[in-house]
C-alpha cells in the first residue's frame, strides 16, 4: 500500500489525504444471482426428492452462500438454509476486489528496509484492522473497500484513497492536501513480477508525484515504483 512506501521515505505516517472519516463497508464471500425460470423450486436439500419449501418466480433476486458438486445452489428461504438447482439461475458480475487478504501476512522489501502487514482479525466498523510491523515498531492501520473504492485509514483519524472505484483507464482523483496533485489509473492489465509471485491483470495507479503503484486482485499492493527504481515490492505473502 502507497502509504507504507511513503512512510519508508519520510519516516512518518501521516502525509496523504485528510479527509473525514467515514464508515466503508464491503460484500462479504457470496454471489447474487438472478432466478432465471417461470417457476424455481427451492428444497429443503439439495436434492429433487426433498421436501418442497416454496417457489420463487422469474427475476427474483437471491444471494448463493455456497454450490455442491450436484447442480446446487445454498441460499436463504424465510431465513432458513435452502436449495435451489443452480442452472436455474443467473449469476451477476461480482466486483473484482483489491483488498487485502486477511488471512495472510505481507512482507516487503524497499529502498528503506523491511516491513510487513499483519491481520489482527478485528473490525472497526465495517474496517479490517491491520498491524504495520517493522522490526522495532508496529503500529495499527485500517483498510476498506467498497462500490466507491478502496481505502487505508487510522482509528478515529483520516483516511486516503488507495483506488477509486469503477476501477477503469482514465479514472483520476485527488490526493494529499490541496494543490497536491492527482492519481489516476493508466492500466488495468498489468503484469507484475516480484519475488512473492507474478500477478496478472494489476491496477496501473500514476501519481503526479512520479510514484507508480500496482494493485494484484485480492491481494492489494504488490509493488511501487518511481523513476524506473523499485521503491517497495511484496517479497513474501504466507498464511496467518
């Protein structure tokens, strides 16, 4: 994330965007998905046996908690686990995500040391709250994401924004204090290859500034560079 780089290079946290600081929320591990029949059965199980709970007609909406391997499609019924057949249905385009994965710790690498990113499992709101850890401080931080965007923040303080929502070339934004420039996306199908892995398809993110950030889908940050130089690049992604 673009705000631990500039913290590696000027030794504070606290330079980008003040803003007010607002609640973001974001879509849990699900998909929604439209009925797409006259009629659709939705069963006890999954199964054409089961007992018959009720029928849902054409255009309704309904959100998949989970698919068998048998054609079948776990949802909500009355606020009650149910089933439907799944070729029943048709799933709507989810958003792809640049969130962090908070059940992996981060390390990077950059010009100015190591650090990394730790999840504590806790919200803040509808916020994750994550650890900055260097081997002599750690430090909280939150992160957010919803249709808007995706952002990093500290408790009760500012927050910035990391990408702004839809995520397309030419989407622009302003950062940092007033007459600091702006950030825009320049590509949306970046290739990015780092000691962690290769990440396809990354968000290009330029700044007036000349830092160039690049964002791997549910992943997050991946790597940042200005000048042609590797200011900071994830080095090791493992499991909490």
């Amino acid at each position: 994330m673009k705000i631990f780089t500039k913290v590696l290079i000027a030794l504070t946290l606290f330079l980008t965007i003040l803003m007010p600081f607002q609640t973001v929320s974001y879509a849990a591990s699900t998909s929604s998905a439209t009925v797409n029949t006259k009629a659709l059965n939705v069963r006890e199980k999954p199964t054409t046996h089961s007992k018959k709970k009720g029928v849902l007609k054409k255009g309704t909406k309904v959100t998949v908690y989970s698919k068998t391997k048998t054609g079948w499609s776990q949802i909500k019924y009355k606020s009650k686990t149910a089933y439907v057949s799944t070729k029943y249905l048709k799933f709507i385009s989810k958003r792809a995500s640049f969130l962090l994965d908070k059940t992996k710790v981060y390390t990077y690498k950059g010009t100015e040391g190591s650090y990394q990113l730790i999840p504590t499992r806790k919200k803040y709101d509808s916020w994750d709250i994550w650890y900055y850890a260097t081997s002599s401080d750690k430090q909280k931080f939150i992160v957010g994401e919803d249709s808007k965007g995706l952002y990093t923040g500290y408790i009760d303080s500012e927050y910035y924004i990391d990408i702004k929502y839809p995520a397309k070339v030419g989407q622009k934004w302003d950062i940092g204090y007033e007459g600091d420039g702006q950030a825009r996306i320049t590509s949306i199908k970046e290739t990015v290859k780092t000691p962690a892995g290769t990440f396809k398809n990354c968000i290009e993110v330029k700044e007036d500034s000349g830092y160039i950030y690049y964002y791997a889908k549910n992943i997050g940050q991946v790597k940042t560079v200005r000048d042609g130089i590797t200011v900071m690049e994830l080095v090791s992604l493992k499991k909490k």
